[in-house]
C-alpha cells in the first residue's frame, strides 16, 4: 500500500508526458501524409498496451521520436510494420549480437540523427517568430530544453511556457470602444474606423471570455471608461466574442453593476451567446441589472443612442426573454 501511493504520483507523470509526447509524434508524422488521427483512439491504444506490459513485465510503452521517424523514414506505412520490426528485433537478439557489440555508438546515434533532422523546420521556426514574439520564445524555449534535458523536460516545459503565455494573454483581453459604421447594423472600433458615436452611451466590445484572471482587469477597464466620460449615462458590454464568465468574472459584473448605478450609468448587455445566457440566468443578475439585456447592439442603438429611432419596438427591452433567443 505505502509503495503503490510513493509511485502513484510519478507514475501519473510519466504516462502523461509518455502520451503528450506520444500524440504530438503522431500528429506531426500524420499532417505529412494528410492523414488524421483520433487522440481518444491513441489513448486507449497507449493505456491497453501499457496494461499489457505491466501483467507481462514489459517495459512502459509510448511512442519513441526516433524509432517512430526511422521506421517512417523506411516507409512504414501500416501496423504490420511493428510486426516486422519486433521479428527483426528478436532475430537480431538470437544471432547478431556478437556482431552488434563491436558496432560504436556513433553509429546507431548517426542513423538516429540523420532520420531526426528531417523534422527539423527552419522555416517554421521564422515564421512563429514572425508571427508571434511569444510563440516564437515557447517553441525556442522548448527546444533547447529538449536538446538539453530530453524530450520529457522539452515538453513539460513546452506545457507550462504555453499555460503560462495564455493567462497572460488572456489576463488582459483585448477591448474596444465601437461606434456605428453609418447607415448600417455593423459597429467598430472608434480608433480604427470612422463611425457614430454618442457622448451619453459607450458600447464597449469584450474579446475574450471573462473568468478569474481577467476580472479584475475587466473592473478596471470599466471603471477608467467611466472616470474619462463624465457624460455618460449607459454603457452597454457587446459580448459576442464572450464564450463563458465564470463565477469570479459573475461577481465582478456585479460589482461593476452596482459602482455604474451608483454613479447614475446603467450596466446594459448585448449579443449574449445562449450557453451564456443560460448561465446568468441561475444567477442574480439579470434581475438587477441597472439596464437591460439585448439581443444585439443595433437593438442597443436604437434604443439608447440619440441617433436611434427610440422607437422601441424592435428592441430588446425584456432583458432574460428577449436574450434566451440568441441560443
């Protein structure tokens, strides 16, 4: 019992990282046929194995970067190619090893290299870069881990490099203020775009999803929005980049909530995705928003700008029902 619990950890480790380096083997060789492989087909194939060397006493099995691009390389195209890879290696077991035991190191290490390099890309590595600085740094980073420490250490640092370049990324999502392109339902960026405005309402448009880490930047942005426009009576969040808020980024529309009303702004939301929507519904919100929920931001417009009809008949003033038809 005491050795089982001491091993369970690394043991979970190793199979994680056996698999990760697995699929991403099997990913890279596939995209070079235009094939497409099954990643829950891989696992189960991968955990069935493993189970079969642990009643045997095998070894651990996982796919290995150099015998999977040597055998690719020869042309190994289906899985009877194992097949005669394992009769090979029993062969060579029974009657060649006093042959192999003089071969030099440099030998197998130079037939191993020579197949390797050809999943070497240069260009790709420029074009990451030029594309993104960050990744770009990740995939330089998990390189020469991987040339230092092996490919385990490449792609757990690989993993956390990523997870970590993500939260940053999405700590500090992307916002903009959007106007209305003239005579259309189409709204954009005021900065890059010549668009109508109104001093009294800001629509701001939320790209990313809102959860824990950037809730509070989310707070922040509002605020320093209603501290330069004194004359604003409405702000309305434009979520159709919003997949999903979470409960810290829930409390933290509540908050906003109740700082704009206090301050005379109503909190108004447009083109709220229906899982969302579905979502806020077992919250409070919806009853205490200081204004309402529409089913897009032309309805939002129209309603609210001094440049809409203000008719109100085509806009979206019953916030839940009106919004639950956007799912």
């Amino acid at each position: 019992s005491h050795d089982w619990s001491g091993l369970l950890i690394s043991a979970l480790l190793i199979s994680v990282v056996g698999f990760v380096e697995s699929l991403a083997l099997a990913q890279t060789l596939a995209a070079r046929r235009r094939q497409r492989i099954d990643p829950d087909k891989e696992l189960i194939a991968l955990g069935v194995s493993n189970m079969g060397a642990g009643v045997s006493g095998g070894m651990p099995i996982s796919g290995g970067l150099s015998r999977s691009v040597v055998n690719f390389d020869a042309g190994g195209a289906t899985p009877l190619a194992g097949a005669f890879t394992a009769i090979g290696i029993l062969l060579a077991s029974l009657w060649l090893t006093d042959w192999l035991a003089w071969l030099p190191r440099a030998t197998l290490a130079a037939i191993i290299i020579v197949a390797t390099t050809s999943l070497i890309d240069i260009a790709a590595i420029k074009r990451t870069f030029r594309y993104s600085k960050g990744d770009g740094a990740a995939l330089m980073i998990t390189l020469i881990i991987t040339l230092a420490h092996g490919v385990e250490s490449g792609i757990i640092v690989g993993i956390a490099v990523s997870l970590g370049l993500y939260l940053k990324r999405t700590s500090q999502p992307h916002s903009a203020l959007v106007g209305r392109v003239p005579g259309s339902e189409h709204f954009r960026n005021v900065e890059r775009h010549e668009v109508e405005t109104d001093p009294e309402l800001a629509i701001l448009r939320i790209d990313e999803s809102l959860y824990f880490a950037n809730a509070r930047y989310l707070e922040d942005t509002v605020l320093a929005l209603m501290a330069e426009r004194p004359s604003l009576k409405h702000l309305v969040l434009a979520c159709q980049a919003v997949n999903l808020i979470d409960a810290s980024a829930l409390e933290s529309l509540e908050v906003i909530n109740e700082r704009l009303s206090a301050a005379g702004v109503k909190l108004h939301l447009s083109e709220v995705k229906g899982p969302v929507m579905d979502r806020l519904k077992c919250s409070e919100l919806p009853a205490n928003l200081g204004g309402d929920i529409y089913l897009s931001t032309f309805d939002a417009w129209q309603a609210l700008s001094i440049h809409g009809s203000h008719c109100g008949q085509s806009c979206a003033r019953d916030g839940i029902s009106q919004t639950a038809a956007v799912g």
